[in-house]
C-alpha cells in the first residue's frame, strides 16, 4: 500500500519562491559591492552571459555557480540564496579583511541598508587606497581613535562619539591618525539610502 507525502507540494513551492529570487538577490548584491558584471566574471570565472541571464532569472543556478559565487562575494551559501529563516536571529557572517580594513558585517540581506563595523589598524595613513568614488551613501559612527576622512579637497578629522554622512559619489578615503585602531559604525545604502534617526518624543 503506497502512501502520499502531502508536504511534498509545499516543499517544492517553498524550493521554487527560493531559486526564483536568486537572480535580484545575486544582482542586488553586486551593485551593494560596486562590481560590474565583467568585475565579477574575471573573479569566478563565469561568463559576463551567463551571469547576466542568473541575474534576470532567465537561467536556474547551479550548485557549481552558487558555490564560486558565493566564495567571490566572501557569504555562506544559504546567506547568497536567501535560504529560509533557521529562527536564529544571530548574524553569523565572517569579517572580511580589504587593503588591511576589517570589515564586520552587522546585516544579513544583501540589498537594502547595509551595517558594518570596520577597524582600520594603527600605521594605516590612507589604508593604501587613493579616494574613489562609488554609488551609494555612507553613514559612519567612530567608535574610538581618530579617523582622518577625506571628502572632495576637505579633510575631517572625527574622534570618538562623532559622526559624518556623505554621498558616496563624492571622491573620498579613511586614514587612521592615531596610534591605536579606528573603530567605525558605518551603515551604506548602495542605492542611495539615507539612514533616519527618529527620537521619541518626551512625555514630561
């Protein structure tokens, strides 16, 4: 006597919604990094076609594309696919470390506002990068030490429990002027995202 699995439809719906929002998730992603779809092949090996049509959703990912993708965008596999919630609200994502910045991720999804923390190493004047633009706008918060932020021809300089929030498409750079570690908040919005900060009001 054979039986039914009645959960079977459910689960392969639940698969279907999964692989179906891939593409904006892997598209979104790359433009909150500021990779270009030929950027991203020449760090894969996947072709610029085959990225775009993942992207579009007009190809199913493989388990293979999956994998480089997600080891060249440095997120575990369920974080790359949105695989569904586990009930764990802990973000469990890895630092990644980028011309001596750590970067320490403090969000889970890939489009959207973005928090980080950052450290940025005593002896890193300028952290080896000359000021670059990119789309977005940042949001930053120094923890401690003293950060040198260089927007346009001004420079600031920001010490512990100051903060600053500029249009990324303005040239800047980070240089740590002290003698310990800068320690920065910093939340990005890739598609131009400004951060809201409401108080409550009082109720004296």
């Amino acid at each position: 006597m054979s039986s039914v699995n009645n959960d079977t439809p459910a689960l392969d719906g639940a698969l279907d919604t999964v692989i179906d929002a891939v593409g904006p998730r892997l598209r979104a992603l790359r433009r909150q990094r500021g990779a270009t779809l030929a950027q991203l092949s020449e760090s894969t090996g996947i072709s610029v076609s085959t990225l775009s049509r993942l992207e579009a959703g007009q190809r199913r990912p493989t388990l293979e594309l999956l994998l480089l993708l997600a080891r060249a965008h440095q997120l575990p596999l369920d974080e790359l696919v949105g695989a569904p919630e586990t009930g764990d609200p802990r973000v469990h994502q890895r630092p990644t470390t980028r011309n001596g910045v750590t970067f320490i991720p403090l969000t889970r999804r890939p489009g959207g506002l973005r928090a980080y923390k950052m450290i940025i190493p005593a002896g890193r004047p300028g952290c080896g990068l000359e000021p670059r633009t990119h789309e977005g706008y940042a949001w930053m918060y120094v923890l401690s030490g003293r950060l040198s932020l260089r927007l346009g021809e001004k420079e600031i300089v920001l010490t512990s429990g100051e903060v600053a929030e500029f249009d990324a498409h303005l040239p800047h750079a980070l240089s740590n002027l002290g003698p310990e570690p800068v320690e920065i908040l910093s939340l990005f919005g890739p598609q131009g995202e400004r951060p809201h900060v409401r108080a409550r009001p009082s109720n004296r």
